[in-house]
C-alpha cells in the first residue's frame, strides 16, 4: 500500500498486489485427488483410506485455503470455484465416513443422483465463465461438467460401464488441471512459456 498526493492535496492509496498466485494450489489439490478418485471410478483400486484423506486434506482443505487466498485477490471466479470444489471433496468425504461411522444413513440412490447433478450443473456454468479465460482452465472446467454428468448418469442407470467410462474421463479431467497447475509455476519461475495455457 502506497500513499500519495493530488494537487489539491487530497490523499491517494494505491494498492499493489504482492500475493502469489493460489491458483496452482487450488488445482493441484483439485487435479490429483480427481486422478486418484478416479482411477479408483475406472476399476484399478478399491475406494479407501488414500482417497479419503486426499478428499479432506488436498482436495478439500488446500482448495478451501487456495479459494481465500484468491478472495484476497479480489477473484471472484477463483475464490468461488476453489472455495466450492474444496467443500465438494470434504461433503464427498462426509457421505462416505458419516454412514461408516453410524451418524446418519448413506444417501439413497436417487439422492446421489441429484448431488452429482447439482455439481455438474453449477460445473457448467463455470464452464461459461471459464470461456473468458485461457483454454487450458476452459478444458479443465469442461471436461469437469462431462465428468459429473456421466457419474450422476452411471448412479442413475447402475451401468458398470458408463461408470468406468466417467473414470477414465476423470482421470484425463485431473491431469488437465495437473498440468494447467505446473503450466503456470514454471510460467512464472521460467518468466516465459514453458507449458502453454492457450492465453
């Protein structure tokens, strides 16, 4: 923060924006839980400890803390998305462990059906949003909406396949955000292009 005059003496305060970036933060902790979630989806490992904790400490927690850093950059489209996937994975985690643990009954069928769908439609409108900025995050947001329709698609049908289907999609989705992530960090180490965004 700078003070400076006017000519008629009135006082000036310019901001100056010393924060880092938070966005490889918030779509590391997106991208490999995502990955990891849906190599499990794809058929490759039971859902078990790994997952979950990625969910509440990297997916959940570090995206919840990348979301405020972007509010103090006065990022509306950041603080909204990360703050938003972060709660995402930790009521992920919770519809997982709360029955486990005998405080509530697992959700019906029907009702993970409309918790996925609400996802994949509040999904594409960050989709739209995301047609302002470089295709890499338009890609990531995109293929996210695919993502959380096909999962709500596969709960709704019970088809093994399409379920599969959604996550070998997922796991292409989280590499996308792994590599906008790093594409951005050696950007800005490098002070060039050392991975494209598609600004």
């Amino acid at each position: 923060m700078k003070n400076s005059l006017t000519e008629d003496g009135a006082s000036l305060i310019s901001m100056t924006d010393n924060y880092a970036n938070p966005a490889p933060l918030g779509l590391l902790g997106f991208g490999m839980t995502t990955i990891l979630l849906n190599i499990h989806n794809a058929g490759f490992f039971d859902l078990g400890s790994m997952i979950l904790a990625m969910g509440i400490f990297y997916g959940g927690m570090a995206q919840v803390i990348a979301g405020i850093m972007e509010w103090k950059k006065n990022n509306t489209f950041g603080t909204t998305a990360f703050t938003s996937y972060g709660f995402f994975w930790l009521s992920f985690v919770g519809l997982i462990v709360m029955p486990e643990l005998g405080w509530i009954e697992a959700p019906a069928n029907g009702a993970l059906v409309a918790y996925l769908f609400m996802w994949g439609l509040f999904t594409f409108a960050m989709y739209i949003a995301s047609l302002k900025l470089n295709k890499a995050t338009q890609f990531v947001f995109g293929s996210l909406t695919i993502l959380f329709f096909l999962l709500a698609l596969g709960d709704a049908t019970g088809s093994t396949f399409i379920k599969q289907l959604a996550g070998f999609e997922g796991i292409i989705c989280g590499f996308s955000a792994v590599y906008t992530a790093l594409a951005q960090v050696l950007n800005e180490v490098y002070a060039k292009t050392v991975l494209p965004l598609g600004e």
